[in-house]
C-alpha cells in the first residue's frame, strides 16, 4: 500500500499539461435553477454512481483487452509452432514484428487504464469528501463513516496493472522466443 507522502494520487493533477485534462477549463454554466443541499446531495449521490460505473467499465475493459491479447498470442503461438520457419528471415521478422507490436498497444493500453482509474478512484474520493463520508459525527456517533486509509483510494490498484503488464510480457515473449526457436530448429510439434 503506498501512502500520500511516498505516491500521490495522482502528481500532475493540478497542472494544466495533465493528459486527463482539458487544455483550457471549461467555463462555468450559469443556471437560473435554485440549488438547494437536497440538489447538491442528489448531484453527489449520481456524480458518485457515475464514477463508479466508469471504474467497472474501466476494469471490465482491461479483462475483456487481457483475453483478446492472450487469444491472439495462442494462435500465434499455435501457428508459429505449426509452421516451419528454418531460415525464413522475412516471416520470422514479420511475426515478430507483430507480436512486439501487440505487445507494444496491449501495455500501452494498460497504461493508459491505470492511469484513468487513478483519476476516476480519485474522482469518488472528491465525492466522499463533499458527502463527509470523513467528517466526524455525520453518520456514526464520535467516528466518521470512512477512515483516513480511504482517502488513499486512488493510489491502489497498482497490482492489476502490474498483473496486467506481466501477463502481456509473458505472453509476447513466450511466442518471440517461439518463433526464433522455430528459425533456428524448426516447428517442435509436427
């Protein structure tokens, strides 16, 4: 578990160059409409549920990318065992190019989740401040609803990138070296 002081959630955040923001801010919409608090805790309450579905979509996203890349490598790794490859330079550097490059998107991809579950994490701990989930004696007597561990929220989930990461370099590099053992020996099962 990392804490604030070592990872923050999220360092460039606040900055204007941050990829996950816009470049300039959106301007602010006026509205006519009268506010009340029972307004802003249903705005909350959906911001709140709105987030959470994005999480789910985000991770649900990474799995279903996890299976389709496993599914691609095994029939690389079938045909490559299948086909014979001695001193075939050009297809051996062809399927290798493809494999690598696969390997290259399917990273980039989880890279690119991690870091939008850091924001959207971050995003539902903003919405747990506003609804004072933290705030002493709002819904528990002498204690807040959530401790301060929570409040860390958006800096976990670095073990399923890091699982992630791990099974797109196995599976990549299982059928590089497939495919050269293929070159230099021939197909292994025939």
């Amino acid at each position: 578990m990392w804490r604030a002081s070592e990872r923050p959630a999220c360092p460039k955040r606040n900055e204007n160059e941050h990829k996950h923001l816009f470049e300039v801010p959106p301007s602010p919409i006026e509205s006519n409409l009268p506010w009340g608090p029972h307004d802003r805790y249903a705005a909350l309450y959906e911001a709140y549920k709105k987030h959470s579905t994005e999480l789910r979509a985000i991770e649900d996203g990474e799995n279903k990318l996890l299976l389709l890349i496993l599914a691609i490598f095994g029939a690389g790794v079938t045909a490559a065992s299948k086909v014979d490859l001695r001193c075939q330079t050009l297809p051996a550097v062809a399927l290798t190019a493809i494999a690598v490059g696969l390997g290259y998107l399917g990273l980039h991809v989880v890279g690119e989740n991690h870091d939008l579950r850091i924001v959207v994490r971050d995003l539902l701990v903003r919405c747990e401040q506003a609804m004072e989930f933290y705030t002493p004696d709002a819904f528990l007597k002498g204690r807040s609803l959530y401790q301060e561990a929570e409040r860390h929220y958006a800096c976990k989930g670095q073990s399923l990138k890091t699982f992630s990461s791990i099974v797109v370099w196995i599976a990549g590099g299982f059928l590089v070296a497939l495919i050269w053992i293929n070159f230099l020996k021939g197909p292994i099962w025939q």
